[in-house]
C-alpha cells in the first residue's frame, strides 16, 4: 500500500466495551480480533474471495470492514461499486415481499425495498470514501487518486449516490455508469459538474427522455471528454439522435453503441457531418428499415459482432470487422437505403476499441 493513497495509524485501538473482559483477555496474553491492526488483519484476510470479503467479512466489525476496503478499494486508483453486490444482494433477500391477489409484489412494496437498498448503499459508499478520526484512517490522497468509477448494471444507483461520489473523484477520467436507469438529466449536470478532467464515459440504460438534456450537459462541463459509449439496448441512432451527438460532443473521437437500431438517416448524419469524431464501433446492433424514418421500424437485419469505421488520413472510412461477417447484409442495406460509404474491407484479429 502507498503511503500517499490511506494513511492509518496503529495505535488507534477499538474501545473495549468490558473492562473486566479486557483485563482477563491481557492477563492471558490474548487479544481481541477487532483490537489487531489493519496491517495483520491484511495478513489474515489475504487469502478471501472478493464476494466473502465484501458480504461476510465486512461486516463483523468496524476494523473488519476498513480492512476490506484496503483490499478491494484504497490500494487501488478505481472505485468499483461491484464490491456492494454481495451486501446489497444481503438486503434483497431479507426484505419481505408481500403480494398482491395476482401473485405480483406490491408497488409500496417494491419502494420501501429500494429505499432499504439505497440506505445500504449509501452507508457502504461513506464507509469506503470518507475519513474516520476514531480508527485513525484519512483517505484524502486516496479519493485525488481515483480515476475510474465503475457502477455496475445491477446496481441502480440514484442521483444521491452518484453526487455523492463525483463530489469525491474530482480527479475522475473514466465513467463506466451501467447502473444508470434512475440517474435523472439534473442529478447527472450535478455531478458532472465535479469532473472537469473526464476522458471516457460509458453509460447503460438510460431514460429516453433525459438522453438530449444528458448529451447537452456533457458538452457543456466535459472539454477532454474523447470516447463515449453507449449500451442501451432500445437506443436509436435515428436523424434526432445523431444530431444531438454531433452538435454537443464535436470534442469527441470515438463513439461506441451496442445493442442500438441503426436507422440509415442518423448513421449518415455521424459519418459525414466531418467533426473530430474518427472512430465509430458498432457492437451487436440492428439494422432498420428506413421507411418512415420511425423508431417502430422492423429490424432487417442484425449482427453479432463488432464492425468498426476508423477515418483515415484519406479522409476516408476503413472498415473493419472482427470476424468474418457470413449472411450479413451490411452492403445490401445501405445500398437499399441511402449510400455507399466509401471505405476500405480490414479484418481485426481483436476488439480495438
């Protein structure tokens, strides 16, 4: 562990509740697990799964719980919320679930259940990001260091949450924001506010609603913002939407989908609007119909796979696919529906992205 990330002091000992059972404890040469320091508790704990520390092992004591944080979070310059799973999934299975007459769990139910979890969470994120006097850890240094934040898709995070952190990372320059169907456009423009040097954020699933006012704000607070990529399953690159991205993001230079709907209309827009953007990669995405140029459109065709456009100092589109694309009718749909890009055939041998 580096000394300029968590600095703790061993002499601060836990209080004793007992003092007879303390002075017995000491007349024996004995002592309490919670009284040894973090440095021999890592010794002990070494050898423990990431999903025993986090679910089991943290939550014996406090000392337990600072020494799991020393394993999975302050040696590191990342915060990964993947960490809470085991906890949270402690909340889960413990909150009761009552039905209705259709046998489906009530709405006032579901509420307080997610109330619970938030609470869990946000006691967790205090416990790994703030300082604690009383057991002599200071964690300054450690939260400057974080780059990366990763929020899991499984772990839906509120607008509380994640200003809570951003207020924490200022140094961020990577967002991985999976769990992101409750972040709301205002709670987002809060947060970002705290991260001036971000380069990269990925987001999950996000409310359609908020997309415009989210793109916005990124343009807005995020000058080194390079790659951003987006896995929203039900997202459609139709002539809105690329418009959206190529007037806020033109600091950009890479873009990433999966899972999208590419309809001809909006695809055309990102290719030739001719901004800074020099990579685009699409992964697992559905071509569409374009007539109408309608978010219903049946889907034609679709691809498991990566294909993605590098412009080139030509000022032309290489494209390159990661396999072999068999039966795929990326050619006959942009024929049938707008252009030819012009660009060059590449093989990759790997994800370049």
């Amino acid at each position: 562990m580096s000394s300029n990330q968590v600095a703790y002091s061993d002499n601060k000992k836990i209080k004793v509740s007992g003092e007879r059972e303390q002075e017995s404890s000491w007349s024996l040469g004995l002592r309490r697990w919670e009284d040894l320091s973090l440095d021999i508790l890592k010794q002990i704990f070494n050898g423990v799964s990431i999903s025993d520390l986090s679910r089991n092992v943290s939550s014996v004591c406090h000392s337990w719980q600072f020494c799991c944080w020393l394993f999975l979070c302050w040696e590191n310059n990342e915060l990964n919320l993947r960490i809470t799973e085991a906890a949270l999934g402690v909340v889960k299975e413990t909150t009761a679930k009552p039905m209705n007459s259709i046998g489906v769990p009530c709405s006032s139910t579901e509420k307080y259940a997610q109330a619970l979890l938030d609470i869990k969470l946000m006691d967790m994120l205090k416990s790994i990001l703030e300082d604690n006097d009383y057991y002599g850890i200071y964690l300054a240094n450690w939260r400057l260091s974080i780059q990366t934040v990763k929020i899991p898709e499984n772990i839906q995070i509120s607008d509380e949450h994640l200003i809570y952190i951003a207020e924490r990372t200022t140094g961020l320059v990577k967002l991985d924001l999976l769990g992101s169907l409750r972040i709301t456009a205002r709670g987002f423009a809060k947060a970002l506010y705290n991260w001036k040097n971000i380069e990269g954020i990925c987001f999950g699933k996000l409310r359609h609603d908020y997309f415009d006012q989210v793109i916005e704000e990124i343009g807005k607070n995020c000058s080194m913002l390079q790659i951003i990529s987006l896995r929203m399953p039900d997202f459609h690159i139709n002539r809105h939407n690329a418009r959206v991205i190529i007037k806020n993001l033109r600091q950009v230079r890479a873009l990433r989908f999966e899972g999208a709907s590419l309809c001809s209309d909006g695809m055309e827009i990102l290719f030739f609007s001719y901004t800074d953007i020099k990579v685009i990669q699409l992964w697992r995405c559905f071509l569409k119909d374009n007539e109408g140029n309608t978010d219903t459109a049946n889907p034609i065709y679709s691809f498991p796979m990566s294909i993605t456009f590098t412009f080139t100092e030509h000022a032309a589109w290489c494209r390159k696919y990661i396999e072999v694309p068999t039966g795929f009718g990326w050619d006959e749909w942009m024929a049938m529906n707008f252009f030819q890009v012009p660009c060059t055939l590449d093989f990759l041998d790997g994800l370049q992205f």
